[in-house]
C-alpha cells in the first residue's frame, strides 16, 4: 500500500505510513461506537451517561461485556482497544514474508522507516504519532503486568522501526494478552460476592448460550431472555428499576448488610422471593434427554427405598454401567455465593458448586450404593459453572453417541461443532431461560409487595394524623 509514495524522501513515507494508521483508528472508531449503541439497545439502557450513571455503573459493564466469552465477557471486544497493536503486527507480520523472497523491497522499507519522524511533520501526524505509541505503550503494561516473556519495550519508541521491533508477538498474541490483562483489572476491582460469579462465568462453558445460534437445535434464546443473560454478564440488574428503593421494604437489616449498589438489590430481593422448579425442571430435561438420544432407558423423579418419600434424585438411568448398574442423577442449582467464596478463600470458580456435591453425596450415596446402584449429584451454578460430574456425564454420552448416529441430527450452525457442543450449549440456554423467568416471577411479587406494604404504611401514617 506504500509502494504508491514517491521515494524522494522519508516524511512522505513516514506520512503515508501514519496516514494508513489514522484510517485504522478512525474506523476503530466508528465501528466501537456502533457496537456500544447497539449494545445499549439490546440492553434497554438510555443512551446518555448522565441518564444511568446514577442507577447503573456502565463503565463496568463495557469493560465486562468486552472481555472474550472465554474469559467472562460477551465477546464484544472494542477495536479501538487494539487497532493499534494489531496493525503494526500485521504489518510486522507482513514484512517477514516479504523478506525471504523479496529482499531488495525489504530493505526499501527498512530504509525509509529507519530514520526519526521529521521535526516538521505536520501536527495531526504528531498528534497521532503519540496515539500510536500511547496505545502501544497499554500493550507493554499488560504484558509486563502478567509476567510474559516476550515484554514490548516500556520507552515510548520515537521512529516506525522501534515500533515494529518492539512488537515482538503476532497480532492476535498482543489481543489476547491485553484481554487478560482487562480481565485481571476487572477481577481485582469487583466485591467478593462479584468475583464468585464472574468466575463461575468465566468456567469452561459458562456463557455457552452466547454461541447458541438459531438453528434447528430448537433452543434459540428469546430477545427477552437473551437481554436478561447479556445483563447479568454486564453485572447489571435485570431491568432498570431502582432495586435499592424497592428493598428497603423487602428486605431486612440483616439481608441488606453488605449490598452496596442496585445489582446487589436486585439478586437479593430475587433470591428472597423467586422459586426455581422451571429452571431445576430445564436442566434436569437435558440430562434425561442428553442420555435417551444415545440409547439409554430413562426415568424421572425416581423413589428410592429408605430415603423418604420424594426420592434422592431426579434422574434415573437405567442399566447404565457395563456391569448393568443403575445410575440415579440428583440435579440441582446452586447460587454463586459471596459468602462461600470468602469462607474457602477460593481464587477458582464452582466453590458454591462444590459445596452443594459435598452435602449431596454425605446425604444420598451411601444409602443409594447399599442398593447396589451410583448416585451422582449433577451441580450447575446459576452464573454459568458446570460441576466435574456434569462434564464426565457428556463425555460419556458423546463417546457412546459414536454407535448411534442419530443421535443429534440437528447439526447445523458452525458453532455446534460436536456431540459435546450441543448439550453444552443446550444446557446453559435452559440455564438463562430458567433464570429469566424465575427472575420475572420474583419481580412481579416484589413490586406487588413493595406496594403493598409502601401502601399500608402510607395509610398507617394518615390514621395517625
């Protein structure tokens, strides 16, 4: 793209090189601004800062939602962030082709790139000069903050060469690196009932409703759903009513110590006053379901002598060990805990999930292994993480479901790219969809209540008067 420029001299070089820059970054622009407009949409959340910064703290949401869907994000990572990096390791990436088998070219480009960008350069190229190396200079601080080998020296570099030296890795080595290095701030930044649900997202297929596309799978997301999954990882509340208000009436000293901020209100009041038998009903339905496309017999909420009335499990498969033994799944939900995550002191996700395991087999097992049968508690948390068992349970579908090619016909978007893939996916859409409508029921006795009980003080008081 430089070959066009004439050779009489290297501020033109220079010029062309940072005019191709600058499109770079204005475009990053445009196309972020597009994104977090489109964003807000989605999310229901006005437009202007001013209008939510009172309610809500979107700065943290856009450094969440940013993030990849790996590492607890959305996927929605700002070009702004990295055009700069990205565009000198492309064009490092560029050179090093060229070199081997056009040498002559190379050192044409080395030649003009190698001297300092002329004192009398234009102001806007100055100015952009210093974005380039601002920019630049984030990629050496996320890198010398996580402890990477190859560290981008810290000297903002003042000629084109220095630049392309310095960049050291590929293009899509200096995003991901900088990603971690958001997600590192991020983590460090949030209260410890925060940080256990960031991670429980953050797990191996935590936020796989993401990649949940359209499709004949049949487990497409409504908007309202898929609004409600996208606030959660944006750590807002589901709607943008003020939950802090609402709580007052609803909540008790005890259970509002510690809530500082709407979302905090928000779980709280749900947690208080929704009922989860959707949800458990939906991931309960892909376990049975997972197991009958690859040919077992399964039966539903099954009662196991000694162990009362209800039974010890929610699932039973029959004959499902080579030595014919049945397997009785128990499926729960379990809250991604502050409190659990402070007492085990944890840096891991899946603390809440762990505990919820412990408590189940001490309860069940040895009762059900008497029976000569397998009792296995199948634990998912309400943000995203999926319990060991669960895992194990996929797996050995997945290598059954190789005798049984109808198993999962409906294999038809990119993302689905595996037996595992789709009941992971399918898992985690039943996941949102029970959480939504849970959330739903809850926020409709809450406002009820609230009213109530706002309405009966107002006319307590009156009396009064």
């Amino acid at each position: 793209m430089f070959c066009n420029q004439s050779q009489t001299g290297s501020a033109r070089t220079k010029s062309a090189f940072l005019y191709e820059a600058s499109i770079a970054i204005h475009f990053s622009k445009e196309i972020s601004t597009i994104i977090w407009t489109t964003t807000r949409s989605i999310l229901r959340l006005p437009q202007d800062d001013n209008a939510i910064a009172s309610t809500f703290d979107f700065a943290r949401a856009r450094n969440s939602l940013k993030l990849p869907i790996s590492m607890g994000g959305a996927g929605l990572t700002d070009p702004y962030d990295t055009v700069t990096g990205a565009f000198l390791a492309g064009l490092k990436d560029g050179l090093r082709s060229i070199q081997p088998n056009h040498p002559q070219v190379f050192d044409w480009w080395m030649e003009r790139f190698a001297s300092d960008i002329p004192q009398d350069a234009p102001m806007d190229l100055e100015a952009l000069l210093r974005s380039v190396t601002a920019s630049f200079k984030r990629c050496a601080s996320a890198f010398a903050a996580l402890d990477q080998d190859e560290t981008p020296a810290a000297a903002p570099p003042r000629t084109i060469t220095e630049l392309l030296d310095a960049v050291g890795p590929t293009q899509y080595k200096i995003t991901e690196v900088m990603m971690r290095h958001e997600r590192q701030k991020l983590f460090s930044s949030l209260p410890a009932s925060h940080r256990a649900t960031f991670l429980s997202r953050s797990s191996p297929h935590g936020l796989d409703f993401l990649l949940a596309h359209p499709s004949s799978t049949s487990f497409r997301l409504s908007d309202e759903d898929m609004s409600f999954g996208l606030r959660a990882v944006a750590f807002l509340p589901p709607t943008n009513e003020d939950y802090t208000a609402i709580s007052a009436a609803l909540l008790t000293e005890t259970e509002r110590e510690g809530l500082h901020e709407n979302y905090d209100f928000a779980r709280a009041l749900f947690r208080k006053y929704a009922h989860g038998w959707v949800r458990h009903f939906g991931i309960t339905h892909v376990f049975g379901e997972c197991a009958k496309h690859v040919g077992f017999l399964v039966g539903y909420e099954p009662r196991i002598e000694g162990i009362g009335s209800r039974g010890c499990g929610d699932i039973r498969i029959f004959h499902y060990t080579p030595d014919g033994r049945d397997y009785i799944i128990d499926a729960s939900v379990a809250v991604a805990d502050g409190k659990a995550y402070v007492q085990r002191a944890a840096n891991t996700a899946g603390v809440a999930a762990r505990l919820r395991v412990d408590s189940k087999d001490n309860k069940y097992e040895p009762t059900v292994r008497a029976l000569g049968k397998i009792f296995k508690a199948y634990i998912v948390e309400d943000a995203g993480y999926i319990e060991q068992n669960v895992h194990s349970f996929f797996h050995t579908c997945a290598l059954r479901a190789c005798d049984y090619p109808d198993a999962v016909p409906e294999f038809t978007t990119w993302a689905v790219r595996s037996f595992d893939d789709y009941w992971y996916q399918r898992l985690s859409c039943k996941l949102v969809s029970g959480n939504a409508i849970m959330f739903r029921t809850a926020r409709a006795k809450c406002l009820e209540r609230s009213r109530g009980l706002a309405g009966r003080a107002f006319r307590s008081g009156s009396g009064g008067m």
